[in-house]
C-alpha cells in the first residue's frame, strides 16, 4: 500500500483520527463546502509550488508572477512556464516562444495581479486579455496589471505587439468538491514523488491512483492502467511526466494538477487514450501540457471532457481532442498544433470552449475521411487566436474544416454550429470541400446534409488574390455534396453576410451545384 508523501502534515493528522472521526470530519467538510458552494460563497484556493527533484524539474514562469485577490485578501499563485523546442516538425514556426499560465480554483469574482519578475510593467503597454467577449481592460500602476474576472473560465493575457509570443494563461477552475481520500485505505495507491517508472509494479489490487502535490515522472511510452484502476486524481500543485491508456470502462482522470508530456518523443504517445471498445471515460479539470501527439483521444463511446486546459503544443500532430460517439466537451480552453477538437461522430457536443490555434489544423475538423456521424452540436465557441500563413495552402485550415482524404460515401446530417466569435484576424472561417487535395489525396464522395450556422461573428483577413484567404463550398458532384446549409446571424468584420454579399464581404466561393442548397438569413 502507499502511504502520503511525508510532507503532507494535513493528511498525516487526518490519518491519525480515529476510523468514526474521520468519517465524520469527511461528511462534515463536504455538506459544509457544498452548502457554502450552492449558496454562491466567494472563495479563492491556490496550489503550492511543486517541488524539483532529481527525477522531474518543474518549470517555473521566468516572465509571470500572479496573484489572485478576493475580498482584500491577496494570494500568490504558481506559474508555469512550457518553452518551445525544436524536437519535431513544425517546431520551426514557433521557435523562441513560451507560454504560461497558471491553475487556481475560484467561487465568485476576483481580481488577478500580473507583474514581471525583476522588471516593471509601463503604463503604455497595450495589455489584452481574452475572450474579448469579457470586456476586461487591465489597468497598470506601480509596474502591475490588474484586472477582474468575473468568475471560473479560462482567460489569455497578452502584453505588447507579439504578445502571443508569451502570453499568460490564467485557468479559474471551479471549487473542487470532492472530499479527502481515506488515504490508508488498501484500495488507493499514493506514489512518492520522484521516480515512479515502475509504477505498475505497485499498484496491487488499487482502485484508485492519487498523485498529491509534487513532481512524478512515469517515463517514456505510456502507462497502461490496470482494470483494477478506476480513478486517476493529480491534485493541484502536482506535476505527472508521461501518459496513460485506458483500455477498460467506467474510468475517471480528474484532478486540477498538470499531466507534461515534457520527455516524450514527436507521437511516442497521446497523453490519455482509449480504444474504441471502451465506454464512460471521464477527464476533468487537468491542465495537459507539451504534449507531442493528442492531448485527449478518447476513441470510445459516452465519454466526458470538462475543464481540460492543453498549452505547449510545439509540434505538428499536437492535436487537443476528439470524444466518439454520445460524448460531451465543454469548458475547456485548447491550444493545439494540429486540429483542436475532431467532431468525427453521432450525438457529440462541443460546449463553451476556448481556442488557440496555431499554424497548423482546424479549429473544428469535421473529418479527413468520409465519415458517418448525426446530431452535432457545437454551441458557444471563442476562437481567440488562429496562426496560419497566408502562403500555405494547407488543406487543413479553417475555423470548421472538411477536408476528405479518404472516401466511402457515408453521410453527415443535422449539424449546428452557434454562438461562436473569433476575437483576431483569421484566413478563413469555412473550409468544405470534397474535391480533394492533390495527387495523392484525391476528391472522394460524401454527403454533408442539414447544417446551420447561427450567431456567429468574426473578423477574417483580406488579403486580396490569395487563394488561401477564402471561404469554400466546393462538392464533389451533384449528388455527392451539400444540402440544406443555413448560415443565420454570419457576421464577418462586422458586415451581416446574406446572399447579395456572401461572395464579396463574406468572401465565399460557392460552386454552382451547391448554390441552391446554401441559404443566408
């Protein structure tokens, strides 16, 4: 059995109670912060800094200092920092950047203090932070941004003109509520900091795996949970090096710590997966980092997404998530370096996410093949950033995209996509086409049938006679293609895009055959 990392005096007094006591003590601090939590109790809890050891080093923000003050009362919380490497491909447009951020949990509103180790922050610096939906406009005195934010979500600070270069992500998680583990109970393992690459070893008959703060490395490849493992938690301030598949049903991995694919090679492993054949996979509140494949590719059924942050996607394939058929991702903030969210099957939902492209994938990938898949939902939607070059004629680009390399005359239908804003400058919004994309990816049959579009408002650039810089409905025959698409409320750089204007403000080329089935309210 494990036993609590020695510096967790909190869980060693807990332990020392008597079985009646802490039992009692655990259902009384539950009701108590559940009755405070429903009844909107302001509250802030930061992570302490995790810990260097010889085995895993975490990486602490050289540009970052963040405090979080609620009520009068200030607290410092921890910043990390992921560097880009050049490791793999891709890794050439990003050299030289970082980005930060920082996990804390939060009831209520609360104002953030940024400040610049060793350096002031002047009163001249444009300053932003995003989703620009927020409307938050930092002030700057005494070298310090301040700023309020009105409650739990994901928010990007950038500061200068290149400001993306090293922004600063600042993650408000909901209060946690789940109660402290029996922690000497033979069905929870707690691994010591530090080395753990023999982990499996030791998990005997656990049923759940409980990383407390701390740093841990799990080596290279991935760990494969045994059927045993029900839940995986890494508490906040606790930092995991490596990866898992599970490949049994009913698992949960949870926890509001950092899970790094720091040492891993280009596509060595996605940082959670699962095979198709599993069900009821559920990942909550982790900030997923440098990973360098998926972030979360959970190829079973009926699975869950909340609250999941991904940052320090420095390589191609870098990819956010994808969630099979009858599966929910929502409140979760990607920044990806391939496609941030595959909406590949049946009764999938997309809700309230946060995305940061960069120059490589979709925002929304509908597909590289000829899927068949029904019911989507994609509903509120902040684009906040997207990296890709005008001259690359990547057929991948697009805020929703589908692109097929592969056919099989399957059928897409009733698909809606609303309330989504883009806050900066992109190449293009829609990308569907079937007409392939060259020699060796050549046009293949599909049906895309009943979609709207509604409430979407972006700004798109103009880059006059770049064929990049469009908006595509492209077929590939008349009976292979588009039917009953609706776009409602389309607003592109503030022009209300409808029939007459679509293909000069809405920049949308449209092929003949699909014109009739394209309607703009």
């Amino acid at each position: 059995m494990g036993v609590p990392p020695k510096h967790h005096f909190s869980r060693f007094v807990y332990l020392r109670m008597t079985a009646p006591t802490r039992t009692f003590h655990l259902a009384l601090s539950f009701l108590c912060f559940a009755a405070l939590a429903n009844l909107g109790f302001a509250a802030v809890k930061t992570f302490p800094a995790p810990p260097d050891n010889e085995h895993a080093a975490v990486p602490q923000s050289q540009r970052y200092a963040v405090r979080i003050a609620q009520g009068g009362k200030a607290s410092p919380s921890f910043v990390y920092q992921s560097d880009a490497g050049l490791a793999g491909p891709g890794s050439q447009w990003v050299e030289g950047r970082s980005v930060s951020w920082t996990d804390f949990e939060l009831s209520g509103t609360a104002t953030i203090e940024v400040s610049l180790p060793g350096a002031q922050i002047s009163e001249s610096e444009a300053i932003t932070v995003y989703p620009l939906r927020h409307g938050i406009v930092p002030t700057v005195s005494n070298g310090k941004a301040r700023f309020q934010i009105p409650g739990e979500g994901h928010y990007v600070l950038t500061m200068g003109e290149n400001g993306f270069d090293h922004a600063l992500c600042l993650f408000a998680n909901p209060l946690s509520l789940t109660p402290p583990s029996v922690a000497d109970s033979p069905k929870i393992y707690f691994p010591e900091p530090g080395d753990n690459r023999d982990l499996i070893k030791r998990l005997g008959q656990a049923e759940e795996l409980h990383f407390a703060p701390g740093a841990y490395q799990l080596g290279g490849g991935k760990l494969v949970l045994p059927k045993n493992i029900k839940r995986v938690h890494i508490a906040g301030g606790a930092v995991v090096y490596g990866a898992f598949f599970v490949g049994h049903d009913n698992v949960t991995i949870d926890g509001h710590g950092l899970l790094s694919g720091r040492y891993l090679k280009h596509r060595e492993a996605h940082l959670i997966e699962t095979p198709s054949s599993v069900r009821h996979t559920v990942v909550d509140g982790l900030t997923v980092s440098d990973f360098p494949y998926f972030a979360v590719r959970l190829l079973g059924h009926d699975s869950v997404i909340k609250n999941v942050k991904t940052v320090g996607p420095w390589v191609y394939n870098a990819d956010g998530f994808v969630a099979w058929k009858r599966s929910t991702i929502r409140d979760s903030f990607i920044m990806a370096h391939d496609d941030s969210i595959k909406v590949y099957d049946s009764n999938v939902s997309v809700r309230d996410c946060v995305i940061w492209n960069l120059n490589n994938g979709a925002c929304l990938q509908l597909g590289w093949s000829s899927l068949d898949a029904h019911d989507i939902v994609v509903d509120g939607i902040d684009i906040i950033r997207t990296e890709w070059r005008p001259e690359s004629n990547a057929a991948n680009n697009g805020v929703i995209n589908l692109r097929l390399s592969r056919g099989g005359e399957n059928i897409q239908s009733n698909l809606l996509f609303q309330n989504i804003r883009v806050d900066t400058p992109v190449l293009r919004i829609f990308d569907l086409r079937m007409d392939g994309m060259g020699p060796e990816r050549p046009a293949n049959k599909h049906r895309f049938h009943n979609a709207t579009f509604r409430n979407i408002d972006a700004k798109m650039l103009t880059l006059e006679g770049n064929p990049n810089n469009h908006n595509y409905i492209i077929p590939y025959d008349q009976d292979y293609g588009f039917k009953n698409l609706v776009f409602e409320n389309l607003t592109l750089n503030g022009t209300p895009i409808t029939a007459q204007n679509a293909a000069t403000a809405g920049r949308f080329i449209i092929d003949e055959k699909s014109l009739p089935e394209v309607t703009f309210k």
